[in-house]
C-alpha cells in the first residue's frame, strides 16, 4: 500500500516525507519520486510487547512517495503521472503557515490550492478519457461487443461527471465498473487526505484541531474518499530529533495529545480502508495491514500462505482484553478467548492466534 504526497511547490512535502519515513533525501530538481516507509505508530502493540517482552517487535507500515511538486506542466511529463498513477491515496499538503522566507503563489489559501490542484487531477483524468473515448469509437465501428459497449458507457459517465467538476472518486459505481475502472489509474479517483502544514503557535494543540474548519476545508473533507488533518511541519521536525520523554515533554509544552504525524498516518490508514490485526508471542509481537473486512482465512495467509491452505480455526481476542488478562491461558479460562472460524471478519486490534494443519 503505498500513497503519494503531492502538492504545490514548496508547501513542506519533502519535510513532511523526511519525518514521516526519517530517510535521509537530497534535494533535486528531477521529478522521480522518493520512496520511503514509515512505521505506524500502535500503542496497543507497545503495551502488548510490554506483557510479552518478545525478542522482536515489528509494526506496520505505509510506503509513501514524495513527488516533485504537481501542476499541469508536471504531469504532462509521463514518468511523473505514472508515478503518481502507481499509488494507492493521495496525500495533498497545503500550505498553510505564514512565512516570507518560503515563496508561495499569492496569499497562503489552502482551499484555493486544494481545488486548484484537484483541478489539475481532473483535467489529466480528462484527457485520459478523452483518448480512450476516441479509440472505443472506432472500435465500436469495427465490431460491436456488449463489454466494449459497457466500456463506452462508463467513459461517458466518467467524463461527464469530470466536465461537472467533480472528481471520479465521488463517483458511486457498481463494482463491475469500479474493476473496469481500475486499470485506468485516475488520479482524481483515489482517495485523497488533505494535510494542512499550519504555522508554529503557543497554543498549537488547538490550533490544530481547529485548523480544518478554519482554512475552510471541512466541506471537501467530508465528501466521499476524503479526509483531512493538520500538522506542523517545523514542530514535527523537531519533535522526530527527540527520544521518547523529551518528545512527550515537549507534546504537553504545546498542549498536544499525541504527534501530528501519529494522527497523520492513522487517517491515511483510514483513508485506505485498511485495520491491523495483531499476533503475539515470546519470539515476536507483530503489527498486520489488511483491508476492512477481512476473512479470518485470509487474514491468515497475510501471515502466510500456508497459514491459509491449513487453516482449522482462529483463536481471537481484543487486544485490550488480552491486556487485562495478563496471559492467554488467563484469557482462556475466562472465556475471553474466542475459537473463529474461516469467514470471522477480523477486526482492528484483534490479537489473532491461527490454528492450522500444516
Ligand atoms: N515556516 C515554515 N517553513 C516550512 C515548513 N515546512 C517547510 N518549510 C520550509 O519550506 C521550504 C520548502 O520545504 P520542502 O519540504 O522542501 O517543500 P516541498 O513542498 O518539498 O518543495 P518542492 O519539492 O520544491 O515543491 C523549506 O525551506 C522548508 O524549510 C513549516 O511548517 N513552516
Ligand atoms: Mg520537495
């Protein structure tokens, strides 16, 4: 699962990437992407590895992809619209900290650049379709087949709702046509997290929390397959140099619960529809990505693939139950631990214990 940071130039996406992943990059002027991984931050696993004290601990991870800065310019250039085409979600950085020094296109307006930048998106997508919509027609001359005619249909749907400026990813569609649609790579089709970089401030905690409703971005962040958050880049920065109790220290000093980035990665993993299940153990407690609504089954053969061709059942229990128990024969004996079968959908912070043949 991998998402894109796009933005306009010098909005902070290159610092928001170096915190999120700690790589070390260089800046260039070039349009490849920087790729890197960030660790997602779960309490639940660092309070269970604390009961298990494992020889290893391993959380989840997102990819993330920082990208030159996005315009039309850009993505007339194919090796950048293909990298952003190659991504899961996107991740938009607005500018929103007042700073001289730091040149931005008129005043900071994150809401203008938001819908301007989806702009761009669609009218990429646009031209895409428009391609497409050329190459059916003529093929449509030649032999008429129902699955090129469906095809065409949705071309016109798509393009319609684009020429109403509205991205694919409001789009409601059914999930043949979500499958047929898939191929395509649309830009403005992928879920989409509006990350409003705000300026320093005393009273940052709430700052942030108002930040949305503020710059007037609560309207887009509501719509289908969006979100937003805000976070300081130049406090982030600074809070990613500290160990643990100088950070929290330095958290409270600002008012704040919990790092920007914490929150930052949670709302894209919620963005992309996806949970952690847990496993634990004296060798290793683990963090696992899957998409809601996973199978128990396939939950396991996340875990490997053997795990799902020999699977008898799954011992489940909530994380915190788990906790509270102390132990898994403790969980046992009261009756907290539960046997699942194959189609048990696994749910965020369940700890999941696969029982198998193999
Ligand atoms: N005041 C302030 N400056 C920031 C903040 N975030 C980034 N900057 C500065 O803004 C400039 C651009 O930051 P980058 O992270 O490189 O921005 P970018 O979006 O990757 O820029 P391009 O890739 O060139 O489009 C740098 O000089 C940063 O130090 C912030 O939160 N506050
Ligand atoms: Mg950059």
């Amino acid at each position: 699962m991998k998402s894109g940071i796009i933005g306009l130039p010098q909005v902070g996406k290159t610092s928001l990437f170096t915190i999120l992943t700690k790589a070390h990059v260089e800046t260039h002027g070039g349009r490849e992407a920087h790729i890197g991984v960030a660790r997602v931050p779960d309490e639940r696993l660092d309070k269970l590895a604390a009961l298990y004290n494992p020889r290893k601990t391993i959380h989840a991870s997102i990819e993330y992809a920082d990208v030159a800065a996005i315009g039309q310019e850009a993505l007339k250039d194919t090796a950048y619209a293909t990298a952003l085409r190659n991504v899961d979600a996107l991740v938009h950085v607005l500018r929103a900290f007042e700073d001289p020094a730091v040149p931005h296109v008129g005043a900071v307006d994150p809401a203008r650049d938001a819908r301007n930048v989806e702009f761009d998106l669609m009218v990429n997508d646009l031209g895409q379709i428009e391609k497409r919509l050329e190459r059916l027609v003529k093929d449509l001359k030649k032999m008429r087949s129902p699955e090129l005619e469906k095809e065409h249909e949705l071309m016109v749907k798509s393009k319609e709702q684009l020429e109403r400026e509205r991205p694919l990813r409001e789009l409601e569609l059914v999930p043949e046509d979500r499958k047929r649609l898939r191929g395509f790579m649309f830009l403005s089709q992928k879920p989409i997290l509006y990350v409003l970089n705000v300026g320093e401030s005393t009273d940052l905690g709430s700052d942030l929390e108002r930040a949305v409703e503020k710059f007037g971005l609560q309207e887009i962040a509501s719509r289908p397959n969006a979100g937003a958050t805000a976070i300081c880049g130049k406090v982030e920065a600074e809070l990613a140099e500290m160990d643990d109790a100088s950070a929290a220290e330095f958290l409270s000093s600002y008012n704040l619960k919990e790092s920007g980035l914490v929150r930052l990665i949670r709302k894209t993993y919620e963005l992309m529809g996806l949970i952690s299940f847990l496993t634990v153990g004296e060798d290793e407690c683990r963090a696992w990505t899957v998409p809601r609504g996973t199978r128990a089954v396939e939950a396991a053969g996340a875990i490997h693939t053997d795990l799902e061709k020999h699977f008898i059942r799954a011992e489940v229990i909530h994380w915190d139950a788990l906790l509270e128990a102390g132990s898994e024969a403790n969980a046992r004996a009261r009756g907290t631990l539960r046997l699942e079968g194959k189609d048990y959908v696994v749910k965020d912070g369940d700890v999941v214990h696969v029982r198998h043949s193999g």
